[in-house]
C-alpha cells in the first residue's frame, strides 16, 4: 500500500497534538493556517481515519488520534536521536529548539551555553522565548517553548525543575557611583539614593518584596521598569542604582557598571530548568538540556566561595 503522506505532515500533525490550536500550530511549523489545514487533512485521507476534532474554539484529539500522536512522537523521536548520532551528520542537521527564559538569565548565561551549542549543531536553529517568569512558565505548560530557564516552577505539579544554581542579589551602580568602592552594601544603605526597581509585575518583584517584608528602611522606587535588562540601562545612563540578580550583571571589566553583595539580609535565588512533566524532549532539545548541567559544574566553585545567605 503505497504511502501519500510525508515528515512534513507528521510534523504538523504532532504540533497539533501538543498545542491544541491551528493557529499556534502553523506557526511552530513555519507555515500558514490555510497550508497547515491541508496537511493535516491530507494525513486523514491518507490514513482514512479522523485524527482530531475541531470546533470553532478548540481542537482536540480522537481516540484514534491519541494513540497516534504517540506513535508519531516515537517515530520523530527515533530519526531524530539517529540523525545526531551518525558521525558527520550532527554537524548538518537540521531542526529548530525553542527554549523559554527569564530576560536576566540572557546575557551571561545563556548565551554561553547557546553558543557551545551551536557550535556542536550548527544547523540547528535555536529560538529564544524571553518572557516574564510566569509567562515562561506558560510558555512550557502550553507546550511552546521545549524547555525553560526560571526561577518558579518547583511548586508547579506538571513540571518537573531541575536545579542549576543559586545566586544572590547584588547593588548594580556605575563606577564613578558613592558606592562603587564598597565590599558589602545594605539594603537600608542602598535606600539613601534614587532607587530603581522592576514592576509589581515582574517575579523579581514579588520575591524581594517577600524577602525585605520585614526590613526596616528599604528602598523605595524612584523608578521602575519591566525588566532586569532595562534596570541595568538605566544605571548605565546615571538614574540611581538598582538591585538585581548577580547572573544579570556584566563582567569585572565592563567600562561604566560594577556590582556589590548586599547583604542584612542576603537574598538569594535558585535559577533551573524547567519542562513538562512526563513528556520527553526531542533529541535535539535534550542536546540543548544537557549543555545547562555541563555548565553548573563550572558554577559551583563560584557559589561555594559566597557568604551563607537567607534564602528568599
């Protein structure tokens, strides 16, 4: 019997499976709507059996289309794994991971591991999904994003965190700043000039806000911003001081900025991976998930040498 379906087909049928809409579906696949619905009605014909049921809010799968999708999965994640592990064939693959994270794990960190993975797989294209913590939470739960980098998740029963590491809150000033030659910083200290603070929106918010809760003489915004990156440019740009999560922070030698721990208390928080619980990644998502734990060895000398901290 001859076969009148390809790869394609079973690729968007499986973002189908996973993102229960069309519209996001054809997206992930980097298709139209239109072109998407033709593939997955030339699968149907193809196997002479209904695989989904659509209405106008939602899709959802048939019981023939439940088993199916998870015979697919087993399907791509086999070629997959067998693809990347032909000598001379990683280098060439192609394929696409998404990961969601947190906007001030970015630039130090991420882009470190991105980049050892890109040089292993250079055809595979990685998409970055920086989002707030509860919206990169989201992304994962709905299945938009492979995998995520955050620090919520933990409590969440359908994802499973894996920890990476710990890191503290720091002063962020510039250099020619009051505080730039200081070892330590309090929080009470940091009070006395223009604060900068991210929104109530934002996850860094609501942690500090739970950690200081009883610290007399705290900071108070001057201004505010949705992001730690932005925080940063606008100490950059001489409008007060800031705290933020050490991994946000540039390097020693970054011509305007400088770090200091703070401290009374010392807040801390635990950065991870975060992924659906009982769903497996594809090989090349796993690729991706396994460079973070290769990192945290390099980490951990750096943490052991911190002060003890209050955790928030």
């Amino acid at each position: 019997m001859a076969i009148h379906f390809d790869l394609n087909d079973l690729l968007a049928f499986r973002a189908v499976a996973e993102l229960s809409n069309f519209r996001r579906a054809a997206e992930a696949v980097h298709i139209s709507q239109p072109a998407f619905s033709r593939r997955i009605e030339k699968l149907e014909e193809a196997l002479g059996v209904r695989l989904l049921d659509r209405t106008t809010r939602r899709v959802s799968l048939t019981a023939v289309g439940r088993d199916f999708a998870r015979k697919v999965q087993q399907i791509l994640d086999e070629l997959d794994s067998t693809l990347l592990g032909i000598r001379g064939v990683a280098a060439t693959r192609m394929g696409e991971v998404t990961i969601a994270c947190v906007p001030s794990t970015v630039y130090y960190y991420l882009s470190r591991v991105i980049q050892r993975y890109r040089e292993a797989y250079p055809k595979i294209r990685v998409k970055v999904l920086d989002a707030s913590a509860n919206a990169v939470l989201d992304a994962v739960s709905r299945g938009e994003a492979d995998f995520g980098l955050n620090f919520i998740g933990a409590q969440e029963p359908d994802i499973e965190f894996t920890p990476l590491l710990e890191e503290r809150f720091v002063a962020a000033c510039r250099r020619d700043h009051a505080l730039a030659r200081k070892r330590r910083v309090t929080w009470q200290e940091l009070a006395a000039f223009d604060f900068i603070a991210v929104s109530k929106s934002s996850g860094n918010r609501l942690l500090l806000d739970q950690a200081l809760a009883g610290v007399h003489g705290r900071p108070q915004a001057v201004y505010e911003a949705q992001h730690v990156t932005t925080l940063l440019g606008l100490v950059e740009a001489g409008l007060g001081v800031a705290a933020v999560p050490s991994m946000a922070m540039p390097g020693k030698d970054h011509p305007l900025l400088v770090s200091i721990p703070l401290e009374e208390p010392v807040v801390t928080r635990h950065v991870g991976l975060i992924r659906r619980r009982g769903r497996s990644l594809s090989p090349a998502a796993q690729q991706l998930f396994d460079f973070f734990a290769e990192l945290e060895v390099t980490q951990s000398a750096r943490r052991s040498r911190r002060p003890r901290k209050v955790q928030a």
